[in-house]
C-alpha cells in the first residue's frame, strides 16, 4: 500500500480544476484535495483493475472517510472503467483501491467544476 500524489492537469478553463492520480495500484490510497468550492464532481477510472475496485471517499472533518454516492444513490465504487458523477458535496475527496493483484495500475482522474 502506498499513497499516491495527485497532479493538477491544465484544463483550459478557470472555473475548473483537474486531479489525477497515476499508477495506483493494490490497495493504494490517493492523497485528498479540497473540493468544497465545486459544485460538480465527476470521477474517471482506467486501466487494469486485477480484480480491485476503487472507491470514491470522502471527509468533512479530515479524520473519518465515507464512501461516497452517485446520483442513483449507489456507492461510488469502481470495478470496470468508467466515469461518475460524484452527488456528495464534502470538505476533502480522494479516490482509494481496495484488493487487487500484481497487475493492477489504475489512473483516476477528477473534473472539478464551479
């Protein structure tokens, strides 16, 4: 298990910002951003699951995460490459993996948008 850094891609617009997360692998956790000042979330995830998932967490007080939901109302959790929109406006967000193998390596990305 590692954390991962996030990178701040350009995204040709200031009222948006985009995080991504590289080579996340078996149980790696990405480090959290602020993203209470966006009013819409979207999350991408690509690459090779080896039979992992990602969640979406989030936390308004910095030391307890949650699972957060899509706008069905399910669990953000990632098992095949796609991308969701994130229905839970909170303090900080970060992507996790759980489980996997030798193979996973996953890239997930964030659209933040005011």
């Amino acid at each position: 298990m590692a954390t991962i850094d996030v990178n701040t891609l350009p995204s040709g617009n200031d009222r948006c910002a985009v995080a991504s997360w590289a080579s996340m692998a078996q149980n790696d956790v990405g480090v959290a951003i602020g993203n209470s000042q966006y009013a819409d979330r979207s999350f991408q995830v690509a690459g090779t699951f080896g039979g992992a998932s990602v969640a979406v967490e989030g936390t308004n007080d910095g030391t307890n995460w949650a699972t957060l939901t899509d706008l069905q109302g399910n669990p953000l959790l990632f098992t095949t490459a796609k991308i969701e929109l994130v229905t839970e406006a909170t303090l900080r967000i970060r992507p996790k993996v759980t489980g996997g193998d030798g193979t996973t390596n996953l890239t997930v990305t964030a659209l933040l948008k005011e």
